[in-house]
C-alpha cells in the first residue's frame, strides 16, 4: 500500500532511558493521555526549535575524546 500524499515519512530510532527518566516520562504520558513516544517526540521537537532560534545556550553536543588507553 503506497503512503499518503503529503504524509511526511518517518524515521525510527531506539533511544534508551534510565529507570527514573523513563518513569517520569511514563507519569508524563499518562497524565496528558498520550503515549510516551508522544512525549518524547514533543520534547525532541521544542527542544531543537530552541536551538535553531538560539533561545537556548548551546550545548556540547560532542563527546569528549576518550583517552589513547582507554580506546583500546
């Protein structure tokens, strides 16, 4: 079955969370009757239009290099 005109695509990627973030995320969701993926994309979306207008400090988004022993 072919996609809808006009539906943008969507990617899918795993993201993983810690027990403490996944269950506020969890009482998020379900306070607002949303799924938690809901949440998720909501935040990722606010959190980047942030970004773009540069209303929000920029964070280091790279990781720091790990040292020559450590990268073996």
């Amino acid at each position: 079955m072919a996609r809808p005109r006009g539906r943008r695509q969507e990617i899918r990627l795993s993201v993983g969370f810690d027990e403490r973030t996944h269950g506020a995320l969890s009482a998020l969701a379900r306070e607002q009757d949303v799924a938690i993926a809901w949440v998720v994309r909501k935040a990722v979306s606010e959190f980047v239009a942030r970004q773009a207008a540069g209303t929000e400090p920029e964070l280091p988004l790279r990781r720091a290099a790990r040292p020559e022993s450590a990268a073996s």
